[in-house]
C-alpha cells in the first residue's frame, strides 16, 4: 500500500434550488479517428433535459493547448477541424444550461481561452457538489490511483504550472507530435496488460471524510462499477465511451432529486 498523501483542498458547488437533474460523464476521449463516439457524444449532450451537465476529464483524447482552436495559427489539419467543431457543439449546449470541466489526465491543458470559446466553467478537482440534499464528492480519479507510482509522478510533473507554461511555448505543431508520442505510450502500455491502476480505498475514504461527503464520483480508471466502502461510504465509478466496442460503452450518469442515481446508455447514433 502507498503512502497516503496529503488531503487536498476541496471546493464547493452549491447548486440552485431549482436543479431537479443532472447528467455527468468521463473518458470521451473525442478523437477524429471515433466518429461513430463523437456522433454520441453529440447526441447525448445536445438533447439532455437535465439542468446541468458535468464533463470529469478526458473529454478529449489529447488537448495540446487553446491556441489549437484558433484558426490563425493555420491548423486547418482534420484534427485542428474537429476540434473546433467539438467546441461548436459545446457551445451550442452551454447556451441552454450550465456545462462544468474538470481536468483529466489527457486535457489538462484546456484553459482559460478554451473555456471562453466554449462556455464551460471550470471546476477543481476535487470538488463537493451540494444537490438533492446530498453532498456528492465529483473527481477525475487518476490522483486517488496510488499504485501506479511512476502515473503519479508523471502527474506531479505536468500539474505544475510551470512545466505547463514553458510546454505551451513550443510550436503547435511540436505539441501535437509530442502528443502522438505520448498516445502510442499508452496504447503499448495496454497491449503489454498493463491498464490503468484502481482507485486507493484508503484514500477515498479519507478524503469522503474530510469532505463530509457519502459519494465519491469518477472516471479515469474504465472500470464503470459501484463500490460500497463501508461506514455508508459509496464510490460511483462513470464509464469510459466508445461506441466502437461490442457492447458499444457510451453512458450517462444521471442525479435526480429523491432518486437514487442511474446509469442512463446511450444508443449510438445512426
């Protein structure tokens, strides 16, 4: 077992008295080379009648930097196109209700100019989300996966600001190759079976803990279950999407007042 790190600091999210449901997701990793998930995506997100909609990180495959959706910077390559067009679609969603990000571990270079030409807000992980009566702990999960320790250092490195602004000034092109590089890292990794590592439960617990909170929520790990950690303390992990797969794994997490929370799949789209 690793050691436990420090507890972090937790924000809060109140949500308005009128929010009778949300819907939350993770792990699009809305990529050109998946038109079939993002056409999903699309689908879910732009015909939910929830109130709110919560994105948990790894939204998207890579994100290299805000600058990718300027088309002054001459990206007009079938990746810079799909991007602005996932921004459009964003857009057009966040016009209707409030649309929240959280990092993940494969965009947490989305910033402030990303968010602007979306219309996300931007929530840190970890944060307590106050609906329903409820205070529901809202994470990407990749800082809880203790075990994987050389994750955790890569992690450390690339949340420093510092690291992120001296990456930021390489040219775009340089940081889509680096990206790509990282990619095919991952996906030799996976061949070897080597998956992602599962959340510490010692951990959650301390931090469902210190946030006075019954319900962790995550992504990261694509190992959608539910986990009761005892004391009535519950982890709720969301699924990754791909509509590829057999069975195609696209889904909702639904938050309804007086409900319990539902797994809500979504058909892919024709």
């Amino acid at each position: 077992m690793q050691p436990q790190p420090a507890l972090p600091t937790f924000a809060e999210l109140v949500a308005p008295g009128d929010w009778r449901s949300i819907e939350l997701l993770s792990d699009v990793h809305l990529r050109p080379e998946e038109p079939a998930t993002f056409a999903a995506w699309q689908q879910a997100i732009t015909q939910s009648r929830a109130d709110a909609l919560f994105m948990l990180g790894d939204l998207f495959e890579v994100w290299v930097g805000d600058d990718a959706l300027d088309p002054a910077m001459g990206d007009d390559s079938p990746l810079g196109q799909f991007e602005r067009q996932c921004a459009e679609v964003i857009r057009s969603v966040s016009a209707q209700r409030p649309v929240y990000f959280m990092h993940g571990n494969r965009d947490f270079l989305f910033g402030p100019a990303g968010l602007a030409a979306t219309g996300m807000q931007l929530l840190q992980d970890p944060t307590v989300l106050v609906f329903g009566g409820r205070r529901w702990l809202l994470s990407h999960g990749d800082a809880l996966c203790l075990d994987d320790v050389a994750y955790q250092q890569f992690r450390l490195q690339v949340q420093n600001p510092a690291w992120q602004k001296a990456s930021l000034q390489h040219p775009l092109a340089m940081r889509r190759q680096m990206a790509r590089q990282i990619r095919q890292a991952s996906e030799q990794r996976k061949d070897q079976g080597l998956g992602y590592a599962d959340v510490d439960t010692g951990a959650a617990r301390a931090w469902l803990h210190a946030a006075q909170s019954g319900t962790l929520i995550h992504g990261h790990t694509h190992m959608p279950a539910d986990h009761d950690l005892g004391e009535g303390l519950q982890r709720i992990v969301m699924s990754d999407w791909e509509a590829t797969a057999r069975p195609p794994r696209l889904e909702l997490l639904r938050l309804a007042i007086d409900a319990p929370h539902r797994r809500i799949a979504v058909t892919p789209a024709a």
